[in-house]
C-alpha cells in the first residue's frame, strides 16, 4: 500500500451515467497527479459495470464497490480491487446484521479482493460495547490471515453529517477508537501490522488533521469526493503532509 489512501465513496451519486462517467474521469484525472497517494474510487453500484467493463483506465486509482452479495452466482464481473462491507447506511438503514456482514468478509476474501470493513456507534452508544459486538460477530471464523487482509475503518455514526445531529468527529477520538480495535486484533489475532481508515465526515479542511497521525493509514471520503475540486484539495492535503 502507498504512504495513504482515499477512498471515495460516491454512494447513489450522481444521479445519471453522463454525470458520472463526467465525476469518474475527472478524478481518475486527479487520481494521476497524486500517485503517492493510493486512491480507491467507488461509483454508484448501477453504473460500475459500464464505467469498468473496459477494464481500468490508469494505475494510478483503483476501483471499489459499495457491496457485495455473496451467493455462488454473484461474483464479481468488473476489475474491482475494494469492497465496502459493513457501511453504517447497510447496517442501520437497511438492517444488515454482523451475521450477514460476516458472511459478506468471506466472499470478498474467498475472491480475494480487500474488504473495508466499517465499524463504529451511533450517538448515545457505548463505543466500546458496540466495537467489541460488532468486531467479534464481524470476523467469527477468520483466520489469522484473512483478518490480516481486511481494512478496517471506524465510522462513528454521530459524526456523519448527512445524519440528523450529526456532528464533528476530532482525531483525539478517532485514534482511542483505533486504538481500541488494535487492541482487540492484538489479543485476539495477534496482528501487530495493521492498517486503519477513518470515515466520519473527512473534507478538504480536515482531512489532514486525521492523516498527519501514523496510526491513521488513510480515509473513507464521502459527499466531498463528488466535487472534483474538492476531491482536488483532499489529494493536495494529503500530499502536503506525507
């Protein structure tokens, strides 16, 4: 993995394959510029067929899909090299459970492609409580090997700002809530080289106040990457610190 990495999540957005196929080329543009930084982009689920089916279109950005579904019949079509598993919107919009994640993490490593597992608690929730639940039902039946594989990314639910009461997120809380999965990973797995994302409503302006700390590897971005100039100054920020 390059010194950081970006993942941005453009989630149902944008609304037709024209605007998108716009946003996709225009940050793979971007992507190219900064090719210190490893960046994932992950398009709307409808339109990764016909954005990928070509194959990638330069190194310098990798490809990711927002979900996976893991019967035997559903595997993969497209050049993708990331999968979100456990998205707060999956888990608490849509009622995925830490069962049906579970079984999400084995199909995407059985393809072996990167799972970025999201973990994290909504307001008023014992972040503790709800990381050990989710973490310990999540990787039930992994092995040492492919726990190591996974990117595992703290999302606290409070600190997305599309959500009602949303609110900032500071990297004092980001790094105890890393800290507290590697301790988890560190007894239960006994992985000493880990790598840890954060998710919580990263922009332009604060983006570098996460990265500038080793413990944090790299960053889910969600509505600030569907501006290129905003995804722009994400990869600049980055860059500056490195």
């Amino acid at each position: 993995m390059k010194n950081k990495i970006i993942i941005a999540n453009w989630k149902d957005n944008p609304a037709t394959l024209v605007e998108t196929e716009e946003l996709f080329k225009a940050e793979i543009y971007i992507a190219k510029r900064y090719e210190n930084v490893q960046t994932v982009i992950c398009p709307p689920t409808e339109f990764l067929e016909q954005l990928l089916q070509g194959g990638p279109v330069n190194r310098a950005a990798l490809y990711g899909a927002q979900d996976v579904f893991w019967p035997e019949n559903s595997k993969p079509t497209v050049p993708i090299s990331h999968v979100l598993v456990g998205h707060s919107e999956r888990r608490y919009d849509l009622g995925e459970t830490d069962e049906i994640v579970n079984q999400k993490l084995k199909a995407v490593l059985e393809e072996g492609i990167v799972p970025v597992l999201f973990v994290g608690e909504r307001g008023g929730e014992s972040r503790e409580e709800i990381l050990t639940v989710q973490l310990a039902k999540d990787l039930a039946g992994l092995s040492v090997e492919q726990v190591s594989k996974i990117l595992f990314t703290y999302e606290p639910v409070w600190a997305i700002s599309t959500n009602p009461g949303g609110h900032s997120d500071t990297p004092e809380n980001a790094l105890e809530a890393i800290k507290f999965i590697d301790d988890f990973l560190t007894i239960n797995y006994k992985l000493k080289t880990k790598n840890y994302l954060y998710g919580g409503s990263v922009n332009e302006n604060n983006v570098a106040d996460f990265l500038k700390h080793p413990e944090i590897s790299g960053v889910v971005v969600g509505k600030a990457s569907l501006d290129s100039n905003r995804f722009l100054q994400i990869l600049n920020a980055t860059t500056m610190i490195l």
